[in-house]
C-alpha cells in the first residue's frame, strides 16, 4: 500500500494544526491515513487505499458511511431549511420523545454537542442535587476531555491526569477499581455523605472492553441509593448499541438517576445529552438554577439524523444484524486465538468487541487488568499490520471497535483471514 499523499497531508496538517490532528486518538503512527470518503462500511484513504473500517467514527455510525434513505433526506432537508436558528424546533421534540420512550431511566432530557459536555453537565446536576461535591468514577474509565473525571490514582491518592487542571479540582474525584464491590464499599463507608454521585460506563468500553461481572451494577445502584447518591451511567458508547433501544441499562436490568449519551444518538453529526428523572433533569436553567446552556445544542440537522437514525433501528433488523455479526467475528477470532496465540483474550458484546493481548488468556476485569496487556505490541505491530491487510482497527489496545449495519458476512470473514495472518 502506498500513502504518499496522506503523508504529504500530514506534513501540511503538521504545521496548522496541533499535532497534525483535531483528536489525539488520531494520530496513528508513523503518520495517519487521511480518510477521502466511505463507502457503506469501509473507507477509501487519500491515496485509494480501501480498508474495512471498524473505528465507526469511535462508534457513531450504527449504520457505516452510508446512513438509511430517511435518514439522508432528514439531514438534507433540515440543513436546507436553516440549518439552525437559536429558536426551539419541533424535531428537538421529537427526538426528546423516542429517547423517552425506550430508555428506562430518562423521562426528560437536555440535548448537547458532545459527550464531553454531557458528562460534565451530569456531573454539575448531580453535584447542585445533592448539595455534595465528590464523584466516584472508575479507574481507567473515559468520560471525556473533562477536568472532573481526568484523574489518576487510587482513594486518597488521586491526581490530574493532565497538565492544565489544578490538583483542588482532582481532590473531589475518588477513582475505584471496577467490578470491586468492596472498594467502592469502603469508599462509602468513609466518605458517603459527600458522594454526589457514582459515574461508570455500564461496560468499560474505553480501557479495552471490560464486562461488568454479575450483580456489580445492582450494588452501585444499591449503595447510591442507601447513601443518597446519584448513580449516573455513562452510555455515550453503549448507548443504542448495547441493548438496542433500551440501551445497556435495560440489557442489565439497571436504571441509573443519570444517563449521559452520546455518539449514535446524533446520527454521526456531533452530539450529547443529559437524560433521567425530570425531578433532577428540570433542574438545569431555565426551569431551575443549575446552568446549563449551548449555541448549538439541539441542532435540527443533528436531532434529525439521531431521530431517523433510531427510527430506522426501531423498524428493521438493525440490531439482530450488527449483533449477529458480532458474535461471528468474536467466536471466528476466538478459534484464531487458540490455535495462534492462547494467551490473547476477545472481549466484547452486541457489536463491540476487541483482541486483547493478555498475557495469561485469563479476561480483564477492570482497567489496571487491562494496561497489563501487551499494549505496545497491540498499537506498534498488530493495528500496523492489520491496516497493512486492510483492515482499520481503533489504534490502540484500549478503545472499542464496532460493527455496522454496513458490515456483510463477507466482510467478517476478510477479517478473520487478515486476523489469522497478522497473529
Ligand atoms: N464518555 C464516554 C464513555 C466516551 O467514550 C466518550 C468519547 N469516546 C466521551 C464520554 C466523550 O465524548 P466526546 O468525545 O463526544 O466529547
């Protein structure tokens, strides 16, 4: 494969913007692949190359590069007729409507422009509901380019993860290792009265893709309660793509106060939300005093694509396909591994999944599990060869990878063959 002009765009790239990229996962080495275009569920590069692309905008585009007919003629005919106004419009309302319809914990909802904004709007109403300041998160989750929840550490020790934030802001973040029910336990116990809310994904899907073992989400649910803390769930990744239409929380039987969303809910244009109990919801401004507010929130062309995007999901197989294909690709790389490579692990569920370089083949739990892997040789020679066969990879061992609607049979099993050959 040649990439002559994607390495010449990345030289001009270098010089305008920082680190050549607008987001930091980007900027694969040597140098990236600039994308020219999709096609359903590959993308060409600049220099022709054609890949089968499993990064799926990390994880927007339920449908691949080519969005259903409705949705297109949404996108179109809102972006024709604004495309937005800083007036409410009907299509806000709708959308608010299906969400609220199919997602158990949101009866009401607050549309943003990110995830990040989400998470940190949720984070604003947990802390202004309950009157306390300290969030329990889990280490090794992601929840966004936010100050809160950028943080390393243990209890007690927890620090910025990034230059920029100052230490203060780290001291009201306990983070806690996921699927331990008695460090989170003893969490509570000391600091209980001051915990406005426990944040996690449902599934850890941004430090590899680590399960929730059986009854952990129940007992954060639990504990939140006894102690009157907001249990906020993060689906910016899982939501609508695990579980369908009710998202992770139906999939485990588990209703949160809080759900952040993000991603596929915007139909791949940029997009986040606050949904939950209108109580806690209606009280961002203006109905209540906690402020929340946004040039761009609630975009038409956006609310369309996301409506139509669900609408599509809710009329056709969608789901039954990208899950099916999941498991098919999860069961062909797990017969790979034990031929290849025993120590190696598949994780993933509905149609998420990744390799992870394991060393004892035994399942991650939690993140400190997971940055126990072969990382290096994951992002430094795997992704590399796996690109080199065809095949694009989110690049690096952490991050999830996603199936589409666009995905075919066919598709799955090139993959496994360029699998067999890269391990
Ligand atoms: N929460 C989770 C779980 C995420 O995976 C991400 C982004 N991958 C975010 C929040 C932040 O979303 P955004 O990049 O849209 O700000």
């Amino acid at each position: 494969m040649r990439h002559d002009e994607s390495r010449r765009l990345y030289d001009r790239a270098l010089s305008v913007l920082a680190g050549g990229v607008n987001s930091s996962v980007r900027a694969t080495q040597p140098y990236p692949f600039f994308v020219e275009r999709g096609d359903g569920a590959h993308v060409i590069d600049a220099d022709g190359n054609r890949y089968i692309d499993y990064v799926m905008g990390y994880g927007p585009l339920l449908y691949g590069h080519d969005a259903p007919e409705p949705v297109q003629a949404a996108v179109q005919k809102h972006s024709a007729a604004g495309p937005m106004y800083g007036a409410p419009t009907e299509i806000e309302v709708e959308h608010a409507e299906f969400v609220a319809r199919h997602v158990p914990s949101v009866e009401m909802i607050r549309f943003v422009n990110s995830g990040t904004e989400a998470t940190v709007s949720a984070v604003r109403l947990a802390r202004a509901t309950t009157g306390r300041d300290k969030i329990v998160i889990m280490q090794g989750g992601y929840h966004g380019a936010q100050e809160s929840t950028l943080v390393k550490g243990e209890p007690g020790n927890v620090h910025p993860s990034t230059r920029g934030i100052p230490d203060s802001f780290a001291e009201h973040t306990i983070p806690v290792p996921f699927n331990d029910e008695e460090t989170v336990r003893e969490v509570f116990e000391q600091h209980g009265d001051d915990i406005a809310a426990v944040m996690t994904e449902p599934i850890l899907a941004n430090t590899g893709i680590v399960a929730p073992v059986d009854g952990y989400l129940q007992t954060l649910r639990d504990i939140t309660e006894e102690h009157g803390s907001l249990l906020i769930f993060d689906e910016v990744i899982t939501g609508f793509r695990v579980g369908g239409l009710q998202c992770a929380q139906g999939k485990f039987g588990v209703t949160p106060d809080i759900t952040t969303f993000g991603k596929i809910i915007g139909g791949g244009f940029p997009v986040g939300a606050i949904g939950g109990k209108a109580q806690l919801v209606e009280q961002f401004t203006p109905g209540g005093d906690v402020f929340q507010s946004g040039t761009f929130s609630g975009h038409p062309v956006t609310m369309a694509a996301g409506h139509e995007y669900l609408n599509f999901a809710a009329e056709n197989d969608v789901y039954d396909h990208v899950n099916r294909l999941g498991d098919d690709l999860r069961a062909g790389i797990s017969d790979i591994l034990e031929d290849q490579a025993p120590e190696y692990t598949v994780v993933g569920t509905d149609s998420m999944f990744k390799t992870m370089f394991t060393r004892d083949g035994v399942t991650p739990k939690n993140g400190a599990d997971v940055s126990k892997a072969e990382t290096d040789r994951w992002e430094r020679v795997f992704w590399q060869e796996m690109k080199d066969h065809g095949v694009f990879l989110t690049a690096n061992q952490f991050e999830s990878q996603f199936v589409s609607y666009a995905h075919t049979d066919e598709d799955i099993e090139r993959t496994l063959e360029a699998y067999k050959e890269a391990l």
